[in-house]
C-alpha cells in the first residue's frame, strides 16, 4: 500500500526527505499552536543531559519545514515537492484508529502560491484511493481565508458563544478562551445545532482569498473531483490558511479521517526561513490499512516470483551462483534460494507455499547440462528445460506483467 502511494508520488515529480523523530519542544509549540490540544496533552516530552526539551515528533510538517528551512531549500524562489513516511507519537487514549505510536504518510509542496497546486494534491490522493480499489471516501473542503479575516472572525465567533454560553459543553467552554474555532470541530451532537447556526468564516473573507478558493474549487470540477464544502471544517493545528480539506470515511466509526491537510504560506517565516507559499496533507497509514481490510482490497503479496530448488549436493554451490547471476540480470525479480536442505519434496512444498510463479529445479543432470528445470506453480502449462545463459531472458517473457 505504501510503495503504491510512493510510486505514484514519484509519477508526480514528489522526491523523498527523511526527517528526525526527535524534534526541539518549541518547534512545535511555535507552529502547532500553544493552546492546541496536541501541545497542551498528547506530546511526548523530556529533557536530555544538556538541559535541552525535546519531543517526539507528534505530525511531520513542522519537522520537514524546519529541515528545507535549516538545509536552504526554500527561499531562492524554487519549488521544492517533498514527501516522507514514518512513526508518529501522541499520548492518547488508544482505541480503534488512534494509536500512542502511528505512521503518517506526508507530502509537502514548498514555493507555490497558485491554487493549482492546491487541486494537484486533493487530485493526487483521490488517485491514490482509485489505485487503492477504495470507494465511499467523502472530500470535505474549506478555506480559512487570511490571519486579519480570521481574527475578525474570532471576535465574531466568541460573541456568538459567550451568547449561549449555558449551552457549550465543558470542552468548548475551555476553547472559547483559548482557541474557538475549535469549537466548530466539536462532536458533540447536542451542540450541532448552535454550531449549525453560528456566523460563518466565508463571510469575512476578502476578495483574493475568495478567488483562491474559487480556483480551487474549479479545478476540482474540471477533474470530476466531487466534493462537499464543509464552513466548519477548521483543522486541529493552528499554521493553516486558505483551503483546508479532509477525505473522510463512515466504514471507521469516531475516526473516520483517513487523509487531511491544507495550505499553510506563514509556517516558513514563522520557522525561520524567509516568507514561502506552502501547501500538504498527511495520511494516516492505520486507519487507510483498516479501510483497505475492511473493502477486502489487500492484494496477495507473493514472497517471490521464482524459488529455486537445489537437489542433491552436487547442485548446491551452482544453485547459489544461478540466484545471484538472476538478481544481477533482472534486478526487480523476487528470487528465493532454498536454503537449509531438505528434500526434492520438502522444498517443493516451501516453493508452492512462497506464492512463487515458477520453480526452479536444479538437480545434478541440469547442472552437468547447464540447465534448469522451469516448472510453473499456479497452473500455467509444462515444465521446461531452459539453459543458464538464456534463463534471465525466458523468465523475463513469463513473467513480463510482474517485472
């Protein structure tokens, strides 16, 4: 699943980077927001020998920020596509879908202020999910507009709860002072109602940031991308800007989120490095593994496309070259060499039970004749006799679908 996603970023012009587990505290409290629930609760924090606070990394976008800032690979005008995977950590309740240790799935784009870029990465995922065999995903999109809309908004908003204040359950009675719009994202269902009826951000957008989500929203429909503008989708971290978006799914109950992200131009400057438009999202591998088990789309993964038997003592030392001048020649050929012995039977068994292809069987005859028995596994005709030199070659024609 995750060398699909790769790939398939790969196809896009997305080069990997590879980022610490171990970042400095700050770095998060500076870009995730102080007063957000992944700073206040779920990081894990220490203090090493040097008096220096440090964290497990609890998402990757400020660590990949921190790197291309630290590293110089921002702030010249380029445009730089990145993406990495890796564990996360949060110190939550574990149940189905959220986990204390988890692995995310990141892409970032770096130098590219157009909503263009916006679209190629919501068109990228839902890609994704059509290579994946995965339906029932629902994208939610929204756009927070700028920091001086959303600050305005935030005095409106605040009104509005302190209002109805007796209605806010404890949660949001504690975000109205520290971060309202979270509110908006609250589950509770007894409170959708005055969430439903509270003043919406779209309207104290200015003109470019409503022509950027227009944009956006344009190039999704040119694509076919359908969608559902969400006004109370507000993300949990506090960098973000413009478009934010979601894919979710009903199939994975409370934790229905399986890839979310948005656009976030000040976390550079913010950081560090010098003002950049930036825009990613992050997956979580769990939950997207969970759907995919649940759809029944894990495809079977064969240990090897070819196994090669060794019979007899005289084949063993030809067995081992013939393994290795095969990895040389077709490099993305899966060939496992039986080793430990055993009988003709016995590894034939193994050989079935690998999922390979074909056998291969070498008894002293095919070595005095320098051949190989190829014999197929799943039904696919005879066996035949092939020679050494021209074995690379005729495994390439049978199996030309999977190299």
């Amino acid at each position: 699943m995750v060398d699909t996603a790769t790939d398939l970023l790969r196809r896009y012009g997305y080069q990997p980077i590879r980022l610490p587990v171990v970042e400095k505290t700050e770095l998060f409290v500076r870009s995730i927001g102080e007063v957000t629930d992944i700073v206040e609760k779920e990081m894990y924090t220490f203090e090493d020998r040097n008096g220096d606070q440090l964290a497990l990394r609890p998402e990757g976008t400020a660590g990949c920020v921190r790197a291309v800032v630290e590293h110089g690979l921002v702030g010249r005008g380029q445009m730089q596509k990145l993406y990495y995977v890796g564990p996360m950590f949060r110190r939550e309740r574990p149940q189905k879908g959220r986990y204390r240790q988890f692995h995310q799935l990141g892409v970032e784009v770096f130098g590219v202020e157009t909503a263009d870029i916006d679209a190629e990465l919501i068109a990228l995922s839902a890609r994704l999910w059509r290579a994946l065999g995965l339906d029932g995903l629902t994208l939610e999109i929204n756009t927070l507009g700028n920091l001086h809309a959303r600050a305005r908004y935030r005095q409106v908003l605040v009104d509005y709860f302190r209002a109805n204040y007796d209605v806010l359950d404890e949660d949001s009675k504690r975000r109205l002072e520290t971060n309202p719009l979270r509110i908006l994202d609250s589950k509770n269902a007894q409170m959708r109602a005055l969430i439903e009826a509270a003043p919406k951000l779209m309207d104290f957008l200015d003109e470019a940031d409503r022509e950027h989500f227009d944009a956006v929203l344009g190039y999704l429909d040119t694509l076919g991308i359908a969608y559902e503008i969400n006004p109370n989708l507000v993300r949990g971290l506090d960098y973000y800007n413009r478009t934010v978006f979601e894919w979710t799914t009903t199939a994975l109950g409370a934790q229905g989120t399986v890839c979310a992200g948005g656009r976030y131009d000040g976390l550079v400057a913010q950081i560090g490095g010098k003002p950049t438009p930036a825009v990613g999202f992050a997956m979580g591998i769990e939950r997207l593994m969970a759907l995919v088990l649940d759809q029944k789309l894990l495809p079977y993964r064969s240990q090897a496309d070819v196994y090669l038997v060794a019979v007899g003592e005289a084949a063993q030392r030809p067995a081992f070259a013939l393994a290795e001048q095969l990895r040389e020649a077709l490099p993305t050929l899966k060939v496992q060499l039986n080793t430990g012995g055993g009988s003709f039977k016995s590894q034939f068994k193994k050989a079935d039970k690998s999922g390979a292809a074909y056998a291969l069987i070498l008894g002293e005859e095919e070595v005095a004749r320098r051949q190989v028995g190829v014999k197929p596994l799943r039904g696919q005709g005879a066996q035949e006799q092939v020679s050494w030199d021209e074995l690379a070659e005729h495994l390439q024609g049978l199996l030309c679908c999977y190299l």
